[in-house]
C-alpha cells in the first residue's frame, strides 16, 4: 500500500509518516519498481499501534522504547504518565480557576486585568506582609472575587493576615456566607473554626442565618463561635448554647458577655436568669461551673437575677456564697 492510500485509511498524513520513518518508529518494508514506498499489513498495524499510544500522552522517543525493547515493562511508564497527567490536570485547574475569578471581577479593561491577577498573586504569596497588604487592598482599590477571599480565610494562619482577610471579606458585598458556610463542613478543625470566625464578621441577615445553623454543628468550637455571634447580635436562640460554654468554661467570658447584650429587655433578662439558675441547680454541675454562672448572674438585670443572688448568698459552697454576695453588694451600692 502506497504512502497516499496508507495516510488516507489511518488518518496520519504523509507528512507525519515520513517523520515516523526519520525516527525509526515504522519503515516501509518494500519500494515500487517507481522507487515509492509500500507499506506491508504488518507496517500499518504499527502506525496504528503508534498512534495508540501517543493517545495516551506518550512520547516518540517512549513509543519507540515500548515498541522495539522486548524487555520493556509497561507498568512503570503507565504509572509515570498517571503522574504527569494528574499535575497537567492540577496545572489547568488552577489556570481555570483563575480565569474564572478575573472574570468575576468583571475587568473593563487590561490594567484591571493586570492588577487582579497582581492581587490574586499576592494573596498566594509566602510573605505574611504581602498578602495582608493585598487582602487590605482587596477591600478599596480593586475587586477581588469573594470566593478568591474566602479560599484565603480559610487556609490563613497568620492572625494578623487572618484579621485583614475577614475584614476584605465583610465589605466584599454578597456570596461570602453561603461560601464560608460550606466550610463548616471541612474535615480540619482548624479551617472549621476559620470559617465561623469569618463569619461572625459578616454583616447581614444571610450570615445571621448561617450562624444560627451553626448552633447545631457536632464541633463545640464552631457552636460557641457562632453562639457568642449571635448574642451580640441580639439572637435569643443562643441562649442555651451561651449557657453551656459558661458551664463548661469553654470562652466562657465573652459567653457572659454575649448574655449581658441579649438581657436589654426584662423578658429576656428572665429567661436567661432562668436558665444559670437551673444549671446552677443541676447535680451534674461542679463546683468551678457553679461558680462560673454565679458570675454570669451578675451581668443580668431583674428581679429574677437578683433573687437567685439572694439564695446563693447562702450557698452550702463558701466560694459561690461569697461571689453572689459581693455582686449584690455591688447592686445595691447607690
């Protein structure tokens, strides 16, 4: 079979067969009387076989290897190959997702282009300084996509970084707490609390939201994250997890703080009295507990507040009697 007819069944052009044949990769096995190449049945089943395998993203020079060494093993190439096209694949994601958040930012024209990319890079950077530099400027000189932001939140571990990046994020505009929410679900502890953290900043009825689902989370950190949140916030339905934290002495002085916010109107200045003193009542509730919510009364207003005070002046525990006794004395001073 002619070279014209070869290239015109297997797809490979001429061109590309007589590179073949200056590489040794697959010789005609016969001429013509006219001097033209003529290729045999078996010639074409290895231009197929070559092809075959530059599909799987080998190489000439490796085609030719598994293709004339008897010895050849397949298995070690297959798996190097693997590797490549997984880092290829990595490789173009990244390019993806870096288009896809300059897009986002909605450039009008190339310097705006040039300088999210200079940002996107510089939040990337190794330097602490250069990318609490860019997450400061993310927020006034340029756009920067909220999921380039939160992507940032959660895998910084430099406090000061850390601070400027949820800052960035808070004045970013919409998208950052449904993003944040879904790190919540992370399997690291540490990039779960990042997110809470995160999104305690966040103003807005949606990251509201999102906090009260996180009252519910399996992770203590993130319920007493998203708790303190809420207080402050003026949410009631932190009520009992503000609690618990006092109880458990887990942040437990911003937990008090939180309940001295929610108690601004009688009714819930009861509830919350309420509630320390049916913990404080609790058998399962040690003694450094009990202590810790006798102090918490004392931030809360009411008759209700000031009653439980007035019985646990008389505590059977000397170390709570005292402390309600010293913030009644406190109250009732003009």
């Amino acid at each position: 079979m002619l070279i014209g007819e070869v290239a015109r069944r297997s797809g490979v052009s001429a061109r590309m067969l007589r590179h073949y044949e200056s590489l040794g990769l697959v010789r005609p096995s016969g001429r013509t009387g006219s001097g033209y190449r003529e290729y045999s049945g078996e010639d074409i089943r290895r231009i197929f076989h070559i092809e075959s395998l530059r599909s799987l993203g080998l190489s000439l020079r490796e085609i030719g290897r598994a293709l004339d060494d008897p010895g050849f093993a397949p298995s070690a190439l297959v798996g190097d190959l693997i590797r490549r096209t997984r880092e290829r694949i990595a490789a173009e994601t990244e390019l993806l997702t870096r288009l896809r958040r300059i897009d986002a930012a909605e450039p009008a024209d190339w310097g705006d282009v040039l300088q999210a990319v200079a940002l996107l890079h510089a939040l990337g950077s190794k330097s602490a300084d250069a990318r609490q530099r860019a997450a400061l400027s993310a927020a006034d000189e340029a756009p920067v996509p909220v999921e380039a932001l939160v992507e940032a939140v959660l895998s910084e571990t430099e406090p000061n970084v850390a601070g400027a990046l949820r800052w960035a994020l808070a004045r970013s505009g919409d998208g950052g707490p449904e993003l944040l929410a879904e790190g919540l679900a992370a399997p690291e502890a540490a990039v779960r609390e990042r997110a809470v953290r995160a999104l305690a900043e966040l103003p807005g009825d949606e990251a509201t939201a999102r906090l009260r689902d996180a009252l519910a989370h399996p992770d203590a950190v993130v319920r007493g994250h998203a708790a303190v949140a809420l207080g402050t916030r003026g949410a009631a339905d932190a009520i009992p997890a503000l609690i618990d934290m006092i109880a458990a002495g887990r942040n437990d002085t911003d937990a008090a703080d939180a309940l001295s916010v929610l108690a601004g109107d009688s009714a819930t200045a009861d509830r919350i009295a309420a509630g320390l003193v049916d913990r404080l009542a609790d058998d399962t509730t040690g003694a450094p507990a009990r202590g810790r919510l006798t102090q918490a009364l004392a931030g809360i207003p009411g008759t209700t507040a000031y009653r439980a005070l007035v019985e646990l002046s008389r505590d059977a525990d000397r170390a709570v009697a005292l402390t309600a006794a010293y913030v009644l004395r406190l109250r009732d001073a003009p």
